[in-house]
C-alpha cells in the first residue's frame, strides 16, 4: 500500500492538474484560485504538461489583484520536478506525433533528446498529413468531376427536349461550357497531385524508418498507401 504521505501527495497532485485544467481555459484566476493555490503543486503540474514559464508572471499578475503572491521558489522547485518527467525522449515523440510544435521549456540536459525525438515524430505526421491531404483532395476532385460530368448529361437532355426554349437553351450551353473549363481545372489539379504523391510517400517511409530505427513502434499506414498507389494509377 501507498504511505500516507505519497497518498497525500498524489490527492493534491491529481488536484491541482484538474484545477489547471480548468485555469488554462479561463481568462483569470479567482481569488479563491490565488488563496488556495499550492504553488509547488501547481509548479509540477504546469511542468507536467509543458506549460510555459510565462504562466507564472500570469499567476503574479491575477493574484496580485487579492493582495496575494505566488511563492516563486516553489513552483520553480515543483515545476523542475514536472518537466523532468515531460522533457522525456518517449514524451517527445509522442508530442511531435501528435503535431504539437515544440516549444524550448525543457532543461538543457534534456533539452537536445527531447528536441530530437520530438522532431522524429513530427516529421511522421507532418508526412501523414501530406498524404491524407493528397488523398482527399484527389477524392474530392474526382467526385467533383462525376458529379458535374453529371450535370452536363442532364443539360444536355434538356437542350435535346422539346420543351426547351431557345433561351433556356443558350443558358444551358454556357452553364455547359462552365462545366468544362472546371473538370479541365480539376483534371490539371489532379495531375499535380499525383505528381507529388509518390514524393510524399517517400518522405513518410523516410520518417517512419527513422522512427523505428530509435526504437519507436510505429505502424506503417499500408491501407492509406495501397489507396493512393490505386488512385494515381
């Protein structure tokens, strides 16, 4: 069983990291925020999570309109002991990953592996990125197409159709001819695409190697790119 004191610890902790959920999403702390606060505990938990340094000058600022003043020393001494266990090599990659940008909070003795593996794992999913991006667009263009060779069948029966005057007839020529010049646009938009498919590839099997040669686990999206090879075929 856990000693009373780390049950203490881990309370308060689990505490303060909802408080701060709650803070982070709001424009001011309260002034009960600012009496209550556990400053090492909230220095651990902004720590934690990465948070900037300049969130405690926006503590001093908020808490000095209650006559209150955060203990600096400790939330520096507790916001120490949280970044050492967010400027982690794992926590790194997991936050490029994810597509967060990397921000320069972590201590110098962590600081280069932490960068390191971050940029491993944003260069992941920047490259996935660029492939769903491609992917949607292609789909997007084709439907597109489908849909306004469509609409020309259908102007073009009504063009044929007795019912049709003269002038609803030149509307739906131009309209036609409208059309046209749109799937030709769309159809140069996809040749682009496509040309730069097969470099995106490459730059997303580059990364994921990378990845895996540092020892991350990370999948290699098959079906996305067994997609895309059928798209620009």
């Amino acid at each position: 069983m856990l000693d009373y004191g780390l049950q203490t610890h881990l309370v308060v902790f689990g505490a303060a990291l909802v408080l701060l959920g709650t803070l982070h999403g709001c424009a001011t702390l309260s002034e009960a925020d600012c009496l209550s606060a556990d400053w090492a505990v909230m220095g651990e938990a902004d720590g934690e999570q990465g948070r900037p340094l300049s969130d405690l000058n926006r503590y001093r600022r908020e808490c000095a309109d209650y006559g209150v003043v955060p203990d600096s020393q400790a939330y520096l001494e507790g916001r120490e002991r949280g970044l050492a266990r967010y400027c982690t090599e794992t926590n790194g990659y997991h936050e490029g990953r994810a597509g967060a940008g990397y921000h320069p909070v972590c201590p110098a003795a962590l600081a280069s592996r932490f960068q390191r593996a971050h940029q491993l794992g944003r260069a992941v999913y920047l490259s996935l990125s660029n492939l769903h991006h491609s992917n949607d667009s292609i789909d997007y263009a084709r439907n597109t197409i489908d849909d306004l060779k469509s609409d020309i069948a259908d102007a073009e029966a009504s063009i044929r159709s007795d019912d049709t005057d003269d002038k609803e007839a030149e509307r739906l020529r131009n309209e036609i001819k409208s059309n046209e010049r749109t799937i030709d646009q769309l159809e140069d938009e996809i040749d682009v695409l496509i040309g730069s498919v097969a470099i995106s590839i490459g730059e997303y099997r580059a990364a994921v190697e990378a990845a895996r040669r540092e020892g991350y686990d990370e999948p290699m999206e098959g079906e996305l790119l067994q997609q895309l090879w059928r798209l620009v075929r």
